[in-house]
C-alpha cells in the first residue's frame, strides 16, 4: 500500500499534491509521501477543488457524492475521503 493511501472504515483517504493551472489534468505519480495531481483549472474561487473532486470520482468511477476534501482547500496538499477501499483505490488511480 503506498504512503499516501490509507484505509479508513469502508473508504480510503488520499494525501495528495496538486499543482492547479496545469496544461491538462493528469495523475504524474509519487511526490514524497503525496500522489501528484495536475490540475487545468485555475486556483480561483475554489474552482480548482472542484476539479479535483470530480476528476477523481471519474477516474475512480464512483460519484461525486462520494469524495469529500478533508482538508486543503486553499494549499496545494489535500487530502480526500472517497468511499472505495484502499485496495480498488490503488488499482484504479495506478493501473499496472
């Protein structure tokens, strides 16, 4: 299980790094104990949460509803509770 994914109840929290303003909105990997995430939209009026929340209940395939920011909302590391266990999680965001 990597450092930046954890089991939590029925769920997983996620720590991740995010970089907002990007070219395109793309996982890049492993930044420290962080999953880095690069985000088109800009760090303005929140619409970058928003982004981020949406990109990874689409890539995990579960609804919006499902991920919630922890905390982070105004610094580039966040952390997210979405209800999938740790292991599907894993295997979704990072496909071999």
């Amino acid at each position: 299980m990597p450092v930046w994914l954890h089991s939590d109840g029925d769920g997983s929290v996620l720590t991740l790094h995010v970089q907002p303003g990007a070219k395109r909105t793309e996982i890049v990997g492993e930044h420290g104990d962080a999953l880095k995430l690069r985000l088109a939209a800009p760090p303005i009026d929140g619409r970058a949460n928003e982004s981020l929340v949406a990109f990874v209940a689409q890539t995990l395939g579960i609804p919006r509803h499902s991920v919630t920011l922890l905390s982070g909302q105004s610094s580039r590391r966040k952390r997210l509770c979405v209800a999938l266990g740790a292991s599907e999680v894993q295997h979704r965001l990072l496909p071999t």
